[in-house]
C-alpha cells in the first residue's frame, strides 16, 4: 500500500478539490449533513487526478480528514463561520475499482474503501451517535473538538497547550452527534459464486442514516475491525459508512443494458412479432413440466406484469395479478414455484412449512446488536420480492400465517410496528402461491371449492385460482413419462433439447434470451418514446404504455353484462367487478407479452378464455348448474339460500318456544322438509355462528342475533 502524504497530497489536488467543493456548494444544498463528494464527477472534471481514486480507496479515513478541512476553508469564504459546519461529513461516491461481493470483504481490506451490494437482512433502530467529541481540560480549560472514527474505543486525549499536559474530559453537552444505524446486508444469492452456498452478510453502521429498513441497495464504506474479546487479538469485520443507496430496480438497470445492446433489441423486437410467441415462450419458461399450459400462460403472463397506471393523486393501480394452484399431490407445484423464483433476482421462495408469519411478512426481534436496544427489523419474503414475486408454497398448511399473506396482498405494504421501531415497508410483488386441496386430494364428489381450506377473504384476493387434478389419462400420462424420463436422461447425457435452447423460426431464443424479452416487455422498453426515459431518471408516470382499444373494451364489457345477466332473478351471481379488474389486468398483460402498442381483441380473449378456465372449475355450483362467484367468495348462491331456510326456522321454533330458543334437533328435523341433510345443517348453522346471524346462549339451543 502507496504510503499517504498530505503534504504531497493537498500540493497536487487542494485547489482542485476546492474548486470541485465550491462548484457544488455554490449550487446544492447539503442534505442531511452529508457533503457527497463524488469521484466519478470529479475525475470527469479533472481526468488528470486520476491517483486520487486510488488514495480515496487506500487511506479514506485520512483522505476524509483532509477533505473535511478543505471542504470547511470553501464553506467559510463562501457562508461564513457556522458552528453546524462541524457537523457535516464527507461521504464518497461512486468510487473506482473497490467493487466487492460481501464474500470477498477480508482482512486485506481493513482500514480500506470498499463498494457492495447487498438485501436488507435486519435493520436495528436509528441511534445518536457522537461524532464530534469535545474535551475539556481539567487543568486550564482548554477545549478540543475529535472525531470519532472508531465506535467502540474513546480515544483517551491530553490537553495541546504548551504548558499543559493533562487528560482532558469529555464534555457530552457541547459534543456533537449524528444519526446512526446499524444494518446487516446480505449477499444476493445473483451474485453468488455458488448460489447454493449459504449467502454471506457483513454489519454495517450507516452514519447519518434517515432510517432504511428494506431493500436491495449499494453501500460504499470503510472497512473497519472489532476486537471480538478484551485480551484476544482477534477481530470481527464491520463497515463503517455513510454513503447508502438503494439500488434502482432491477427492471430499470436490465432495461438499460438491453437498449445499449442494438443486437438484442432486433431480436426481441423479432421475436415479439411472431405468431404465438406467447404461448411458445410460456412452455419453454417451466420447461421441466410437461402439460398444463393454460397455467404456463397465465404464469407467463404474471412475469410480464400488468401497465403501471397512477390516479390523478399519484396513487399506483395494482397492476400484479396473484395466482393460487391448488393441485394434487406430485404434480409439480413446487416444481413450478421453485422455477419462478429462480427466474429473477427480485422474485423470492418461501414454503408456510417452514416459513412464520413474520417471515413472509416481516419481523420486529430482539437480537444482540452492537448499538441501540436489540430491536431490529428482518424483511420477510414479500418485501425481498418487492417489484418482483412471491413464491408461496403449501399455503394452507398455517391458518395464522394466512392472516399475514392476506394483509400483504390487500396493502401491498408491510407494517411494523413494535420494540419502538414504526415502519412500513414495500411489498409490490405479485403472489404465486401454491397447496393441496383440504384432504390432500381432490374428492370427485365435492365442488372445488368446499375443498380449499383457505378463508374466503384471501381466496378472493387472487385473480386466477388453478384446481389441477391428478386424474389417470392414458395419453396424458404416456407424455408425462415421456417427458420426465427424456429430461433425466438430457441431464445424465448434458445433450440438452427439452431443458436447452428453443428455435423460433430461426431465432435461438435460451434463458437469457427469455429473460430478457420478459424485462423488455414488462417494462414496455419496446415503445421507442421510453428509450429515453430509461436510460435517463425513470419516472414511471411517464411512462408509455398499451391502452385498452374500442373493440377491446367492447368484447370484455360484453362478455361482463352477459355473465353479471346470469345473476339476475334467483340465479347466482357469476362474475364481479374485481373479475372484471382480473381480465383488463390479464388483457395487458398478453397485449405486453406480444410487444403491442395497444390492447386489442386477441388480447381481450385471451384474457376472457383464462378467466373462463378458472371460473368453470371453481365457481361452478353443481347443485345449480351455473356459474356462482359467490362460491370462490365463500357461498354459493344456493348455500346462501340453504342459510336463508335455516334462520327462518330457527326464528319460527324461537318465537312458539317457552325459553325464546330453537332446539338444534327440532332445526336439523325441520330443514330436512327443505332438502338440507343433516350434515349439511349442522355446516350450515356452523358458518351462521362464525358470521355472527345466530348464537347459541345455551349448548345445542340457537337464537337469531
Ligand atoms: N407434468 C409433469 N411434467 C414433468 N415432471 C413432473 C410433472 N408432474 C410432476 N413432475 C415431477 O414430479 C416430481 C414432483 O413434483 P413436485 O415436488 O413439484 O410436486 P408437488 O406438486 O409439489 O407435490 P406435493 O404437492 O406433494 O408437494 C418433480 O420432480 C416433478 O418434476
């Protein structure tokens, strides 16, 4: 390591940086008592300064104390003596040639600059700090200011006067103090060298940190050490810093890279015109399942996203469609879920198996932390699949955890608030969650939906619910077997056609490929007029996006009045707004999958026809014969009706009893006259209690509430 001169150093740079301070000072305010000194900018200013990149990286702390005083000279001869000037830091930005992955952060680089990326893993609470010491000599008063650099050791520092030399004391009343937050980030599985290695973490103590609790984000800090025990001489990495970024979305920074890449946009652009590209590229994204293609699709569809649309208060539509498989044991849910969640850094896995209620949401814990009380925040899988999706696998196996998915879907936001910590946290992600019906396998004697042991208020929230069978079928088995048996032997023999590359007409299409026409479409890059927005500072407000056409509207509006016309009179009620909402989001979605400027018929159909897939399996009510909404809703027309029969009973014995009450055998006795069999009274009269119509004062006696 090149020794630091200061001497050396202010001889070949101080007026330069000065001038650098002078030109920002005299045209930004400084935020949050944070001076960033850019390095990028400043050797784009001064290309000939190039070592001072390396001197930044070698000696930050002493480069920093240097700074600082240049920094305070331009202050004064431009606003004068300011006693907050003590308080300002200099934070470095966008240094060169320091990137690290937390994997790689050593001892070789203590006391270095270094720039990571990294997750959100826990978030303590924001803590004073004191940054700028004052010491007060005992003996003839006089006062020093010292920063502190190193949180876990005071300095011990001895009065400067001439004829003096004693301890001074530190005086906390005229010591200044900044904000301080301690975090642990941890390493993306992306950017593992092994993905299946358990992803490393580094802590990090942001100074002047504005509180961040979750998110992907670019950390530039010095690396700096802890003694792990007193008389030990062994010491525990950490990183000091007081540069945070959170990292631009994912969409925004792959958009980028696909636009500066003209080869690229030809084939994507190619790609998008061809005749069923839609359905070609939803078989090749889950390629180690065979069959269910309707359910590819509309997972297809779900990874392109609907239109960002914004009310006129700013306020985001919700432009994710959430997706339930129910399926039968061994038909490949997990598979499907496990395939998606590896598909983009932003899309997370979790299964309700393992997972706590906090753990998909988030959690507020008690930890041993370095500073503040313990309290720390640990983002759960729906924040880390912020902008991206939420795998959740065997759903229904936690009843408690399904009260916290519910919230997620509902807000989009995770709220916090415990141990003093208030916070609410993004939770933007589409959900693709999977389980098996309620015994396991789906009963042929039973609607589908008796069978979802899964409460009506979360059944609701998702679009698209899938039953997928595991029905004996000759032909469907022979692929089956076909299938999985060549994709054994493709991997045994690395000869990859199943697992491998696709040709489209010509057009070698693999996962990167794949990939990135998902990001080029979702993000809708292939409208020329976002070109520029991308490659500078995304506004997604003004973003260009597919808009629903004249006929487009008609053919769903039609197909609405039609099925809402099937509820009139008695029938029960087929379809509701929030399907309506389903299909214009699933309409989109197709018309951005095949790269349209607009959402036409063919898009509109689509849509209905996957709406359609879904309702005839689960709002079907054998008993009617018809479509019923109610019953993804949790009653079908008919059991409503069945509920209606059964209060008018319990008020009709209630009201000829001596004690007001409607015996529960007399009720089962007398609605068996309606058709209603006793096991299904004794349900009935089960979800009257739950929603609160009847209660029962005395056991097996009822009375309307
Ligand atoms: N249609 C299919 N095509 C190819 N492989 C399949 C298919 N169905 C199941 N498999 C294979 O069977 C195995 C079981 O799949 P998976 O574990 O995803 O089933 P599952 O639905 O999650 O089962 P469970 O509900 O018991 O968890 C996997 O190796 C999967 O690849």
């Amino acid at each position: 390591m090149v020794e630091f001169d200061e001497e050396t150093f202010l001889s070949l740079y101080r007026d330069k940086i000065k001038a650098f301070i002078r030109d920002i000072l005299s045209t930004n305010l400084i935020r949050n008592n944070i001076f960033e000194f850019d390095i990028e900018e400043f050797l784009r200013t001064y290309p000939e300064a190039c070592e001072i990149n390396d001197a930044i990286i070698e000696h930050p702390r002493k480069v920093e104390d240097v700074l600082n005083y240049l920094f305070r000279e331009v202050y004064v001869e431009l606003f004068g003596e300011d006693k907050e000037i003590g308080k300002i830091q200099i934070a470095f930005k966008n240094p060169i040639g320091c990137e690290k992955r937390i994997e790689d952060i050593s001892s070789s680089d203590i006391s270095k600059l270094v720039k990571f990326e990294g997750v959100i893993a826990k978030a303590g609470k924001v803590c004073a700090l004191l940054k700028k010491a004052c010491y007060v000599c005992p003996r003839c008063g006089n006062i020093r200011y010292v920063t502190i650099h190193n949180y876990f050791e005071l300095p011990k520092i001895r009065c400067n006067n001439k004829d003096c030399d004693s301890e001074m004391k530190l005086d906390l009343e005229e010591s200044s103090y900044i904000n301080i937050q301690e975090l642990e980030i941890q390493q993306p599985i992306d950017l593992m060298k092994n993905p299946d290695d358990p992803p490393r973490s580094i802590k990090v103590f942001l100074e002047n940190s504005e509180g961040i609790y979750s998110g992907r984000v670019d950390v530039v800090g010095m690396v700096m050490k802890k003694r792990t025990r007193p008389n030990l001489p062994v010491f525990e990495i950490y990183v000091k810093s007081n540069y945070i970024k959170l990292n631009e979305s994912y969409q925004k920074i792959e958009v980028r890279d696909i636009l500066n890449n003209p080869d690229l946009i030809e084939i994507l652009n190619e790609l998008g015109k061809k005749r069923g590209i839609i359905d070609i590229l939803s078989q090749y994204l889950i390629p180690q399942i065979k069959g269910y293609e309707i359910v590819k699709k509309a997972i297809f569809l779900q990874q392109i996203k609907g239109c960002m649309k914004f009310l006129p208060d700013g306020t985001p539509l919700r432009r994710d469609s959430h997706i339930l498989l129910i399926t039968d044991p061994g038909i490949g849910k997990s598979t499907m879920l496990r395939r998606i969640a590896k598909l983009f850094p932003q899309n997370a896995y979790a299964s309700v198996t393992t997972a706590t209620g906090g753990g998909l949401t988030a959690n507020v814990v008690r930890e041993s932390t370095e500073i503040g009380d313990g309290w720390v925040v640990k983002p759960g899988v729906f924040v880390r699949a912020n902008e991206g999706t939420a795998c959740i696998d065997e759903l229904t196996v936690d009843k408690n955890v399904m009260r916290y998915i519910l919230e997620a879907m509902e807000s989009q936001t995770i709220h916090v608030n415990k141990g003093g910590i208030n916070v609410k946290l993004p939770a933007k992600c589409a959900v693709l969650a999977a389980c098996n019906p309620k015994r396991g396998r789906f009963d042929p004697n039973m609607g589908v939906i008796e069978q979802i042991d899964i409460p009506a208020p979360l059944l609701s929230r998702f679009d698209l619910i899938f039953p997928l069978k595991d029905k004996p079928d000759r032909k469907k088995d022979d692929e089956i077997a076909e299938h999985i048996l060549n994709t054994h032997i493709e991997t045994a023999t690395k000869e990859f056609k199943i697992l491998g590359e696709i040709d489209i007409d010509g057009i070698k299409v693999d996962e990167g490929i794949l990939k990135n026409y998902i990001i080029y479409a979702r993000t809708c890059a292939y409208f020329e007029e976002n070109h520029a927005l991308y490659l500078g500072d995304v506004d997604e407000r003004k973003l260009k996006t597919p808009h629903l056409t004249d006929k487009a509207k008609k053919i769903i509006k039609d197909y609405y009045i039609n099925m809402r016309k099937l509820g009139e009179g008695d029938n029960p009620i087929p379809i509701t707004a929030r399907q309506l909402e389903a299909i214009i989001r699933i309409s989109e979605m197709h018309a951005k999958a095949r790269l349209s400027r607009k959402v036409e018929e063919e898009d509109a159909k689509a849509a209905i026809s996957i709406i359609e897939e879904c309702l005839k399996e689960i709002a079907y009510d054998p008993e009617t014969g018809a479509f019923d909404i109610d019953k993804v809703a949790g009653t079908p027309k008919s059991k409503m009706q069945k509920m209606d029969i059964i209060l008018d009973i319990i008020k009709e014995l209630s009201a000829i009893s001596e004690n007001n009450l409607a015996g529960e055998d007399e009720v089962i006795e007398k609605a068996q006259e309606y058709g209603i069999s006793e096991l299904e009274c004794e349900d009935l009269l089960e979800k009257l209690k739950k929603n609160g119509e009847i209660f029962s004062p005395k056991f097996g006696y009822y009375r309307v509430t």
